[in-house]
C-alpha cells in the first residue's frame, strides 16, 4: 500500500459513492448500482481495496443505543514536542478503545482527539487513567458535544 495518489476513473468514483453509502450490499447489486458487470466491479473494488483506497469496511454503531452518549473533544498539549514523545502519546491513545479518532494538529494544541464514553464519570476516569497520569502531557481541555447535527463518514470523490 502506498501513500501516492490513485487515478481514478468514473466507474471507480460509482463504486466509492455506492460502498460509502452502503458497504453492505453483494457485488451483483454493486453491480447493477454503478452500470457494470458483476466481474468488472468484482475487479475494480479489489483493485481499489489493495490500492489502500478502501481502507475497511465497516458498520456504524449509534452511541446513544448502545449507551455511550457522550461525545468529547479533546485538546491535548504535551510538554515535550520530541517526535518519540509524540509517539509514545499516539501510542498510549490508540490502546484506548473510547479514543475514536487522534489527529495532530499545528498550530494550538498538540493532539486533537475525539472520545466516546458512556457519561461523565467514564470520561473522568478515561482522563485520570490516561493523562493526570502521564507526565508529558501539560494540558487537557475539552468540549462536550451536546447536540451532533452532522456525522458523515462520507468522502466526496
């Protein structure tokens, strides 16, 4: 897999808008979905998956239906910046199952991550485990979502 950028053609751009909004269906009806034949769109979605295009597939869960309703984001500012130190910090976090996704960011903080918990005592104990500990990390500042009116995993292409 490589980081190099991927022609794609028009087919390849139906096959993603179609996976991207349900991933689910069987290739016969990817198939009929974008004007190809099962083959061809058997060929092109491998060819897409090995490419590093299609990282995974997978479902979304509703947080609030399986009780993990609170949405945090996170600032994270490290007192030192060393590249290993910021690795080891990457590290601690994507042990972290409620860490959905960690980004670092320039300018500002450091780190930028986005946690899913059940409330606010599992948050608290999720920041006492992982950062009041942690000697490198400076700051902590979050924000609590209190109404999402956007999630989209969808990439435009």
């Amino acid at each position: 897999m490589s980081d190099d950028k991927i022609v794609l053609d028009e087919l390849d751009r139906r096959i993603l808008n179609a996976l991207q909004a349900d991933s689910s269906q069987t290739n016969n009806d990817l198939a009929l979905a974008v004007h190809a034949s099962p083959p061809t769109c058997l060929r092109r979605v491998k060819r897409l998956v090995d490419a590093g295009v299609i990282e995974r597939q997978v479902a979304i869960v509703s947080p609030q239906k399986i009780g993990a309703g609170l949405t945090a984001i996170v600032e994270i500012t490290l007192d030192n910046q060393a590249a290993e130190r910021q690795v080891e910090f990457e590290v601690l976090v994507a042990a972290e199952s409620a860490i959905l996704q960690c980004y670092r960011v320039s300018p500002g903080p450091d780190f930028v991550l986005m946690i899913q918990v059940a409330d606010m005592p599992a948050y608290n104990a999720l920041v006492h485990r992982l950062f009041a500990s942690h000697a490198n990390v400076r700051n902590v500042k979050s924000f609590f979502s209190i109404h999402r009116s956007k999630f989209e995993t969808r990439i435009a292409v």
